[in-house]
C-alpha cells in the first residue's frame, strides 16, 4: 500500500495554512477552506474530517486502508433474566434488583 500523493499533498497544504491538528480540521468549513485557498482539497478535507470523526486514523487515511471493524461477542456466562432462559427462569415479568443499601 502506497501513499496517496493528492491527500498527501492535502495535508501539507493545511500544515502550510496552520491546520495542523485533527481538532483543527474538524472546525474547517466551507467559508474557512474558501478564505484559505484550499478549494482544490475541498474533497479530501472532507474526507479526511470524516476519517477524523469516525476515530479512523489519519495514517491508515493517507494510505487509503481501512482497520477491520472488532466482532461484538456476548459472554458465554453472561446473565440472561429472559423468561425461560438456561438460567432457571420459568416465570414472566419484568425483574427489578433490589439494593440492601437502602432506600432511594
């Protein structure tokens, strides 16, 4: 995987211009990137704020890769309070906790 010479090319225009923060690039908008002179990276200043945004990291962005999402697995000995669960649960309705603590 190579470098996209245009985003990195992007990115030296807004270092140049004092953009050189990821907080910095969020605040950009269309009235800024216009007074700026950085209409001809308008595609990839969005692009980037949107890598930004999305916790995706500015490197794998510039390298147009992409982190794989992580699986969202439950615990095999999670609590289940369904009715009729493996659990032992063989009634229905709605279970509160009670807290020895005190009252609310």
């Amino acid at each position: 995987m190579a470098i996209d010479r245009t985003k990195l090319k992007t990115m030296d225009k807004l270092k140049d211009k004092g953009f050189d923060t990821a907080n910095k690039i969020k605040t950009l908008d269309g009235r800024l990137i216009l007074k700026n002179g950085l209409t001809g990276e308008m595609a990839n200043i969005f692009d980037l704020q949107d890598a930004i945004k999305a916790n995706h990291s500015e490197l794998a962005w510039l390298m147009d890769g992409e982190d794989p999402k992580p699986e969202r697995k439950e615990a095999a000995d999670a609590d289940d309070d369904r009715a009729g669960s493996s659990a032992g649960n063989t009634r229905t309705g709605v279970y509160t906790e009670t807290y020895a603590a005190g009252s609310y």
